[in-house]
C-alpha cells in the first residue's frame, strides 16, 4: 500500500473524528478515553483534541508522501511510517493530558 493512499485515508478519518465524533449520542465513531466516566464532555474534548491533531500529522503525512513520490524516492518509506506511528502514540497522550486538565478543570468550578 502506497504511503500517498495511506495519508489520504488517515485524512478522511481525521476529518471524521474531528468533525462527525463529537457529535454524542448513538455516535459510536471516535476516540474513546479512559476517562469517559468522569464528565459528559469528555467525549467531546477528546474527539475535538484527537481530530486536531490527526488532521496536522496527516496532513504532514500527506505532505511528505508527496514530495518523496514527485522526487521518486522510496528509501524513506519505512520511515515515515514508523514516524506516523510514533506522533499517533503521541496523539494519544496529548489528548489524554487534554481531557484530564478540562475535567479537573470544570470540576473545580
């Protein structure tokens, strides 16, 4: 599978997350926290936070997928796919520190 196909597609989902996910109710698309007991919004910080920050790595992703492809070098590959896959880890634990700050935040209100 060409990383080019492969940046379109995390685009779409990205977009999905950010914009469809935070929408709750009999949504069941988007990223789930841990925390998701703690307060009813954390289902739309987490979603909003997450979409964010997948919408930039893919479109970095998409980015660099590009050059290298216009540029015909394919020794990179590998890793910009491991890169993509350490910023979605990353993603996560910035989207977790996110909604823990927001619920601690509101709850002290």
């Amino acid at each position: 599978m060409s990383n080019l196909f492969i940046g379109i597609l995390c685009m779409l989902l990205s977009l999905v997350i950010f914009f469809y996910s935070p929408q709750e109710g009999s949504n069941m698309l988007g990223y789930k926290s841990p925390q998701q007991g703690k307060n009813k919004k954390i289902w739309y910080w987490s979603n909003k936070c997450f979409g964010i920050l997948a919408m930039i790595g893919s479109a970095i992703y998409l980015i660099l997928s590009l050059i290298l492809k216009f540029m015909e070098i394919t020794l990179y590959d590998h890793t910009i796919n491991s890169l993509g896959l350490a910023y979605i880890f990353i993603c996560i634990i910035i989207t977790e520190v996110y909604t823990f700050i927001c619920s601690h935040k509101r709850v002290k209100r």
